[in-house]
C-alpha cells in the first residue's frame, strides 16, 4: 500500500506562486511514476503535469510548460509542484497521484492509470 499526502496548498494573489509537495510512504518511490491533477468546483478532475519514475521524462497539461514545475526527489520521497504566475481560475484542488511503472521513462496523463491517490490540498488564487 503506498499513502500520498500533499501539502503546501493556500492562497496566493493572481500571478503569484505557489509550491506544493507529497510525501510518499512508500520507501521504492522510485519504482512509481507520478503526477498531480487538480478538481476544481463543479467541475472533472483533470491532468496537470506528469513526472516518469527516473524523472528523466516530464509532460505537462497544455497551457502548463513554462509556468509549473513537475520535480521528483526519490531519495527523500518526495514529488513537487512548482506553480508560478497563478491565475484565479486555476483554484482547485490538486491531487498527487502514483502508479508503479515497470519503464523508467514514461509518463501517464490518465485518471484511470494511477493506482494511489492522495487527498488533496486545495489551492485558491485571488484576482
């Protein structure tokens, strides 16, 4: 069983920052691809960004390269998202997400592929 908890969330004024960070219990995290979604009210659960297990591969939501920052650090456990110029609309609630992954350098968008979910930190930016 792996457990995710994010941390980090807030709030931040429209084109501030944001990091946001999981800490993952299990001790292999490098045997997991991970990645973040965000939920914002009323609305589908959607990809943001995606890290592969070596983190040699990143992919990112369109709209999202330039501004977020998808980074992994499998010796402290950990997965990062840096999000910069932060617009109002992007409120939601960010999800950190694992699957174990047997390729090294690939990266998953899809809800249904991750296995482990965390419960969420929820992100609020001002206009």
């Amino acid at each position: 069983q792996v457990q995710l908890v994010e941390s980090g969330g807030g709030l931040a004024q429209a084109g501030g920052s944001l990091g946001l960070s999981c800490a993952v219990s299990r001790r292999t995290l490098s045997s997991y691809a991970m990645g973040w979604f965000r939920q914002a009210p009323g609305k589908e659960r959607e990809f943001v960004a995606a890290i592969s297990r070596s983190g040699g591969s990143l992919y990112y939501a369109d709209g999202l390269k330039g501004r977020f920052i998808i980074s992994r650090d499998n010796a402290k456990n950990t997965v990062s998202l840096q999000m910069n110029s932060l617009k109002p609309e992007e409120t939601a609630v960010y999800y950190c997400a694992a699957k174990q992954s047997s390729n090294p350098n690939y990266v998953y968008t899809a809800i249904r592929e991750y296995e482990y979910w965390g419960q969420g930190t929820q992100v609020t930016v001002s206009s």
